[in-house]
C-alpha cells in the first residue's frame, strides 16, 4: 500500500518552512529562547538583542567592556551556536 504521494509530518513542515522562507526565523527565535543556556546567565543578563541574517549574528551589548571581550571569543561562540542548532547556523559575530 505504498504511494508515492506519502510523506511524513516533518518532511511536509520542512517543506513548507522552505517554501514560506520561515526556516531562518524559527531557527532565530530558537536561538532567543536558548540564548541563556547557550552562553550564560551573564552574557544573556548583558544582551539587548540578537539577530541572525544571511548566516551573521548580531548582537547588541549593554556593556562595552563585555563587548570587547566578546570579540576575541567570536570563534568560541560561533562553535557553540552551530553546535546547539547542529548545523552551520552562523559563520561570523557582529558586535553592536
């Protein structure tokens, strides 16, 4: 009883999310909600907003200096995103 028509639930929502272009911001709005986990209540505590567009992070601090120590830390954060999303989420950090 096999039909060529079938598919399963996830393979029908990952395509229409490809479809409808939705896939980037899901992906995004996971990372917001994870944010604190991924990289500490600290950091999470000094984050005004994160955006993820065309595979950059951009990130708004609060704090200078936290900012500054954040940029020599940017392969240490782009690891630990793509490995919580367990794909190649991002490929850079933009400091705000």
């Amino acid at each position: 009883m096999s039909d060529k028509n079938e598919h399963t639930l996830k393979q029908l929502l990952d395509n229409m999310l490809d479809k409808y272009k939705l896939t980037d911001k899901l992906d995004e709005v996971d990372l917001e909600s994870h944010w604190e986990e991924i990289m500490g209540s600290m950091i999470n505590k000094h984050t005004l907003q994160l955006k993820v567009q065309n595979q950059k992070l951009y990130l708004k601090l609060d704090s200078p200096v936290l900012r500054q120590e954040l940029v020599y830390g940017k392969t240490l954060i782009i690891q630990k995103v793509n490995d919580f999303a367990k794909k190649e989420l991002i490929t850079d950090v933009v400091f705000r």
